[in-house]
C-alpha cells in the first residue's frame, strides 16, 4: 500500500505501533515484540520485561550490527528470531510479533485463517506460513520461522503461540498484522452464529481489477474555511474508528457532503490510522482533487448522495461483528434494545459484486437506508451529521456483538412487534 513519506525515528516508529497494539488488546504488558533495522544492519528492538503500555523511545534496545547493545534495557528475548528474518530475507525491513487473541486461537488448534474472507485481506497479507512450536527464545524458533521466511511468506502462524509478520517497513507489517487480526476474528465470530463463506480467488481478482477506473482531475481546487472544517472533522472520525476497532489500516471509507453533490472523501492507499487534513480528496463537479486519488468507492458514495438528498455522510467500513455477518449470510435482527431499533430499524444485506464498478449500482443505493452490509466486504452507515452516522455504527457494532455472544446462551427474542410500534410512535412520529 503506498504511503506517505516520513522521516521518524525507529524508536519512534515503534513506540507508536506498539502503543496502538496494545490499546487496541492484541498483546499484553509483557508480551510482543517489534524491531526494525536500518540501512546500517542496526536492530532497534522492543526491551524484555518492560510494560508494553508504557514505553517510551528511550526505551527502545540497538543491537549495532557487530552485536553490541546499545540502551538500558536487555533485548527481547526474542530476538534471535528477529534477527533470523532478517538475515533469510533481506527485503524484510521490520518484524511484529504478537499475541492476538484470535490468531492464537488458531494457533493453538493449529490452524491457519483463510483471509479469503474479505475482499482485500489476501492481497494484503499474502499466503501465510506456519512454524511448528518450539521453546521461545532459542535458536530453534528463529530456525524454523526463518525457514517459513525464506518460502517467500510475510506472515506466519507460530504453533501455540501467536504470529509473527515482516513489512517492508513497521507500517506495512502493522498493516499485514492489523488485517490477519480481523480475518481471524471474523472468522471466530461468524463461526459462532453460522458458517462462513469464503470468496474464490477469481472474486478477488475481479474486485482489485475493477476499480482502476479514476476521475478526471480538476485544474483548480479552492479550499475555503468549510470545506476544512469538514476535512478535519473527517479525520477525527477516522482516527477514532481505528482506535475503536471499527476501522483497520487497510480498509476504511468516510466522506462529507460538502456543496450540493459535491463532497469530500478519504484517499485510496494511505493507512488509515496516519491520514491528515492534507489527504482527503474533494470531489466538485465529477472531478476528483489535483494529484489525489480518492477511494475506490467514490462513485459509490456519489451515487448515494446523488439520490438521497437526506444523507450529508457516509461511513464504509469493516468491523469485526458486523462483518461475522456479512460472512455467514445470518440476518442481524436489530430488534434487541430500543435504541438499536429506534436507530438503524432494519438493516439489509446485498450479494457480494452488487458493490463492484462494473454492476448495477441501484442496488446499494435502493438498499442503503441507515445501515447495508455487502457480504463479505462491508458495511456502510449514512446520515445527516458525520458524527451521527458514526454513532449509528457504533451502535449497529455493538448490536451485532450482543447477539453473537449471547448466542452461546440460547436464542435470542427480539423486542415484539407491538414494542416496536410503541417505539414507532413515540420516536418517530
């Protein structure tokens, strides 16, 4: 994915990627590591033992390329497998390892998460390798998961452990990290309330070809003080999404309508989590912003504002219980506090390709109330103000997770129909 380019520091780089993996709950205070090596072969690594929640970039170890450590902390002890990766692929320029919840789970059922689940996983994460146990911190370990490295793997399951991921720089292993994550909680969550459906290497194929189409650029763009305020407002949400879960590095929509149709929206290709003002696209007269390509789907977003006058943003996204049922084709019934009735009614599900340039769009736009789920791609949440419609997605999420936990408690009884006409005429008379 490309990125912006930024000078930062390797003890900043990682004290940041750190912080957002252990706010976000996919390690804990003593656990995962992460390194980077320079352009000298130096090894800035994560110390052991130190509170993940806390470190600071002096915290951060140097293994100077002859082997001398630099810092006030010992190295993690787990190292040698960093420092095997490295040494097997030359082209590896950072390692995560972590202990995420989902993808231990799969470690230790030893199994490997199918990111055909969703439509840009497999693009992003690659095929994923798999590394028999062996005792943390040895020369083992570094062995076999460098042998799973130089097999051309950036991702590779660790047999009753967790996961390890390499990038060509720390962002693209959080965002490979990030992604594998999501598949595999999906996955999880779906499993609980159905049986997920996975896309067919074609199906990809057709959706990273699709979408090569761009609009023309406009000679000029004039940015007058609302029109800031609203790419501001824009990024704020975002960057709250990703905090929440909501949003991941790799996939994630939010526009504004700005002028009558024309309206302003997040770019294809940046990490989500790293956007500013400065990279969000306008879109005026069919025209896309000078030198920025916008999301792929823009037209989408066009098409809703083009015919609902009512809806001023929109927020397409991925988000872990949502998506369990886009995966599984399972109806998510609203009906469960008043609020998420009151609030998103009834949400419908399109087939997954509805969502693809080159079909019908008036499917999604027809469909597209507060809330629609493409399966096996997304959801997208409208509204009037932008925080609202996050709100209505918070809430949509948060519906979603009730019932797939309560499923293990037994079925689900909805609010009734004579609840919900009392909440019909009392909220939206």
């Amino acid at each position: 994915m490309p990125r912006k380019t930024k000078l930062i520091h390797p003890r900043d780089e990682i004290t940041t990627i750190i912080s957002r993996i252990y706010k976000r709950g996919m390690t804990t205070t003593s656990g995962g590591n992460i390194s980077v090596i320079d352009n000298n072969g130096d090894i800035w690594v994560t110390p052991s033992a130190i509170d993940k929640g806390s470190l600071r970039a002096s915290d951060i170890i140097c293994v100077k390329k002859d082997g001398t450590i630099l810092g006030k902390h010992k190295p993690s002890s787990e190292f040698p497998f960093h420092k095997a990766i490295y040494e097997a692929r030359p082209d590896i320029k950072s390692v995560i390892h972590a202990h995420p919840p989902a993808l231990v789970s799969f470690s230790i059922v030893r199994k490997i998460p199918n990111t055909n689940i969703i439509s840009q996983a497999r693009h992003v994460c690659g095929p994923i390798g798999y590394a028999e146990y062996k005792l943390p911190g040895s020369e083992a370990l570094g062995a076999v998961i460098a042998d799973e490295f130089k097999k051309g793997y950036k991702a590779v399951i660790m047999e009753n452990h967790g996961t390890v991921l390499g990038g060509s720089d720390l962002t693209d292993a959080f965002e490979r990290f990030e992604t594998l994550e999501f598949c595999a909680r999906t996955i999880l969550y779906g499993s609980q309330i159905g049986t997920p459906k996975y896309l067919s290497d074609q199906q990809i194929n057709d959706f990273e070809a699709q979408a090569t189409g761009v609009l023309p650029e406009m000679e000029e763009t004039v940015f007058p003080s609302d029109e800031v305020e609203k790419r501001l407002e824009i990024c704020n949400i975002v960057q709250r999404a990703c905090q929440q879960g909501l949003m991941i590095s790799t996939y994630g929509t939010v526009s504004m309508r700005w002028n009558e149709n024309d309206f302003l929206i997040t770019p294809t290709g940046m990490n989500r989590w790293d956007l500013g003002i400065e990279d969000i696209v306008q879109i005026k007269d069919g025209h896309r912003e000078k030198g920025k390509t916008p999301s792929r789907a823009a037209w989408i977003h066009q098409e809703i504002y083009n015919r609902n006058p009512n809806v001023n943003s929109i927020i397409m996204t991925q988000s872990p219980y949502l998506m369990a049922f886009g995966v599984t084709g399972t109806y998510l019934n609203v009906r469960t506090i008043p609020e998420s009735w009151i609030f998103l009614q009834d949400i419908n599900a399109i087939k997954y390709g509805s969502h693809l340039r080159n079909s019908n769009n008036s499917e999604i736009v027809d469909n597209c109330a507060t809330a629609l789920i493409i399966e096996n791609d997304s959801v997208i949440i409208t509204g009037d103000k932008l925080l609202q419609t996050f709100d209505y997605l918070e809430v949509a999420e948060f519906s979603a997770k009730s019932i797939v936990l309560g499923n293990s408690l037994g079925e689900m009884v909805p609010i009734n129909d004579n609840q919900v006409e009392d909440l019909r005429k009392k909220f939206l008379a």
